[in-house]
C-alpha cells in the first residue's frame, strides 16, 4: 500500500525523536519560532505535524546554512 507523504502526520513524539529533542523543545520551536511548522488540532488531545511541513522547513535550514 502506498501513502501519500501530504498525507502524514507525525504526534509531537514522532517530531522530537526526528529532530533528536525532547517534546517540550518541540512544543516551544512551536511557540517561539516562526520558521517551524504550526500543528494541526485534528481532534481533542490529538495534535500533529503534518510530514510535508516539516520536510520544507528542513529544505529551507538547509538554503540558509
């Protein structure tokens, strides 16, 4: 079965072992910075980070390094 990447979504646990952090830096890039993705409220207690947004925020560190 193939799943389309726009179509992932990753919990703020997923995000913090992507990026090698604990879940409260996630949660204050979040806050703090406006070059990282915003989640997205699917439900009650279920936030997400949609893949692709992340995967552009990655491309775009990597122009401006």
């Amino acid at each position: 079965m193939q799943h389309h990447r726009t179509n992932l979504y990753l919990s703020v646990k997923e995000v913090a072992a992507r990026y090698s952090v604990s879940v409260n830096s996630v949660w204050r890039w979040t806050s703090q910075r406006d070059d990282f993705p915003k989640p997205i409220k699917l439900g009650l207690g279920c936030t997400r980070w949609r893949l692709s947004d992340l995967e552009a925020f990655e491309s775009s560190c990597g122009e401006t390094q």
